[in-house]
C-alpha cells in the first residue's frame, strides 16, 4: 500500500465515526485553544505595560530619599546623615547635571478638593512647570504650574478633567476659587483627559506648586525627583553626574536610590514573561489529558478493528502498513483539533478587547507554531502504542476474533 491508499483508509475510518472522533478531537482543541489564549493575554499585558511606561515619558530616572541597597555587615547609624531630598537638590542637578534635560521635584499625596458644597477626596501633586514635558502631561485650557508660582508659593491649582466635571460640570472653572485641604486655592487651568494608566486615574489628580505642596503636606523635603536624559544612551553616565552631585550635597553619603525606566521595564518583562510560561505549561496540560483521550480511543479503535487488521495482513499489508494506518488516524486527529483549537484560540483573543477593555490580547506567531507542534507531538507520542500494537496482530489469531 502507498502513503495516498493508507490515508485514505485511515481517513474514512475516522469519518466512519464522527461522533466519537469529534469527542477524542475535543481535549486537543480545547488544549490548543487554552495555550494560545492564556498565552496571548500574557504577551498582551506585557505590551500594554510596556506602552504605559514608555507613555510615561523616555530615559526617565526616578531618584528616590533613601539607600534601599545594602552590603556588608551592622553598620551603627552615622550622626548628621542627610535622609531627604530637597528642592535645592533638583536645582542643584538642573544646574550641575548636564547631561539631563530636566529634574523635576515631587510631593504628593491625597486631600479633599471642595467647591461650595461639592467635594471629593484626589490625589494631589506638588511640581514644577517641567513636569508637562517630562511626564507627556499637559493643559487643555488655561496654564500649568509656573516657575514664579514655585518661587511664590502661589496657592493656584491644576485641576484634571474629572475633577473639574464633579466639582464644576459644564461650568468653566478657570479663575474660580476652591478649597484644598482647609487652604483656598485659584484655579489656572485643567489638564487634557487622559484616562487610566497602569491602575492610575491621570484624570482624578489636581496640580499645584511643589513649594505649596511641601506646606500643604508639612514637610521641607521631597518626594522623589524626576529626572529624563535625551538619549537612552546617555543614561548610565547621567546616573554618574546625578550621584556625584547629590553626595556632594548630602555630606559625602549616597543616601538616595536611582531608579530607571529600563531597569522597570525589564522586571516587570521578566515577570510577565514567567508568568506566560506558567500559563502556558498550565494549558499545556489539558493537551496531554487530550494526547491521552486519543491513545484511549486508539486502542478502542485497535480492538475493534482486530479482524479488519487480520484481513489486511492476509492479502499482503505488511506491519510498517498497519502501524502508519493507526498514527495517520492519530496524527489526523490530532492535528484537526489542533486547527480548530487555533481558529478558536484567535478568534477569542481577538474578540476579548474589544468586550473586555481592561484586558490587552496579544496573538503571536510562535504561540500559534508552538501550540500546533505541541498537538501534533500529542498526536504522534500518544499514537504510537496503539499503532505498534496493531501492527504487531497475528493475522491467523487476528480473522478468529468476533
């Protein structure tokens, strides 16, 4: 027998039972089908993340108060150690720091905003005029926080775009007076709306001058300073230069801790990417459960084709024919459920942002390969006893069963 007579033969033994060959497909097409869909949500939200942070801004270096790296054994604390970070120091880095394009001081926090007898509790950040263009925020109408309003301590503030629809609706608010935290403040302008960015509401935040902030909040230091480079290449040395200047500042101690976009972005890839995997190998296993429905049905199929196998073997099929017979019906169920499961798999991931919004898809190509080798593995690991042991038939015992 040729390979064409043989995949004819295992072809209509397959569609001779329909039924029963969907059933044994089904474990595999639903294997495939978890495979690419998990893993398409876990490259999906790696690509979001990865588009969230990068829409932060670029070559973005956040330095914080506080050296969260240790070495060595019990140090006992030494008298005078500078623990904040200061507003002079993000001058001092504009001034001295070349190599970056900006610095930018930070305090935040939460208070309530009131207007006549509307409030609500928002997130509020005190900066500098920098801050649009370091953070790819910027005004709708109106102005942003001004060098002379840091200088001043200008009691003005940046109202977000929900923020100002639940305290003014349609009103325009510009000019209008509210009240931060007991402090009556002016508002100058209110930002673009820009959504949810990493679990963040950008739109439920209110700006004003950090030196206002350091009041409001009670403290003569800051939160952290943002600081951007304008190459990617240029980050490691500008690192370099905020150190040195900033341990001059602090009396000889590196008492603060850098931080920097790519370091982020490649922890939280790292963690991504291990989770996919994990996804991944959990829908793997539905595959195997379906690889061994199929080596199941195979021997039911083997038993029940006993004197089909004798005949064959009588007028001339040799073992190698038995045995490719039974791994093509394998392989052929293996495989279909396989595509199936992929065109479902797509499919799905497709359709899910588009009811889900919060939940990024992403199919790739090598999800797709590997899923459809995985299943075609299956099919050939687990087809093989079956198809060895009909091959291996006495064709004289094989006509004698009923």
């Amino acid at each position: 027998m040729n390979f064409v007579e043989i995949f004819k033969v295992a072809l209509e033994a397959i569609l001779s039972n329909k039924v029963r060959s969907g059933l044994t497909m089904l474990g595999v097409i639903i294997g495939v089908l978890a495979v690419i869909l998990l893993v398409s949500i876990g490259e999906g939200a790696q690509v979001y993340i990865t588009k969230e942070l990068t829409g932060m801004g670029t070559n973005l270096l956040i330095i914080t108060p506080g050296k969260t790296s240790t070495s060595g054994g019990f140090h006992p604390p030494s008298a005078g150690t500078v623990r904040k970070l200061t507003y002079d120091d993000s001058q001092a880095l504009k001034r001295r720091a070349w190599l970056l394009s900006d610095a930018v001081p930070l305090v935040f926090g939460t208070g309530r905003i009131k207007h006549q007898n509307m409030g609500r509790d928002t997130m509020i950040i005190g900066t500098a005029p920098e801050f649009q263009s370091i953070r790819h925020l910027f005004v709708d109408s109106g102005s942003f926080v001004t060098q002379g309003d840091v200088d001043s301590k200008a009691k003005i503030v940046v109202l977000g775009t929900k923020v100002k629809e639940e305290l003014f609706g349609q009103e325009n608010a510009l000019g209008r007076a509210v009240t931060l935290s007991d402090a009556r403040y002016r508002v100058v302008g209110v930002m673009q709306k820009r959504g949810t960015s990493l679990g963040m509401d950008l739109d439920d935040i209110v700006f004003i001058p950090v030196t206002s902030g350091q009041e409001l909040f009670d403290t003569d230091g800051l939160f952290e300073i943002i600081a951007s480079t304008p190459r990617a290449e240029d980050v490691d040395r500008a690192i370099s230069q905020i150190k040195e200047v900033l341990i001059k500042r602090h009396a000889h101690k590196e008492d603060f801790t850098i931080q920097t976009q790519g370091a982020m972005l490649q922890t939280m890839n790292t963690i991504l990417n291990v989770l996919t995997a994990v996804l991944g190998g959990i829908a793997g296993i539905s595959l195997l459960v379906g690889g061994i429905g199929i080596m199941n049905i195979m021997l039911v199929s083997v038993r029940e084709r006993t004197r089909e196998i004798g005949i064959r073997k009588a007028i001339g099929a040799r073992n190698s024919d038995i045995m490719a017979q039974f791994m093509i019906e394998a392989v052929t169920l293996s495989g279909v459920g396989g595509i199936i499961g992929i065109v479902l798999g797509v499919g799905i991931a497709l359709l899910i942002p588009m009811f889900v919004t919060v939940l990024p898809t992403s199919v790739s190509l090598w999800s797709i390969v590997m899923a459809f080798t995985f299943s075609m593995a299956v099919g050939v690991f687990f087809g093989v006893y079956p198809a060895h042991k009909a091959s291996l038939q006495d064709p004289i015992s094989a006509l004698r069963y009923e």
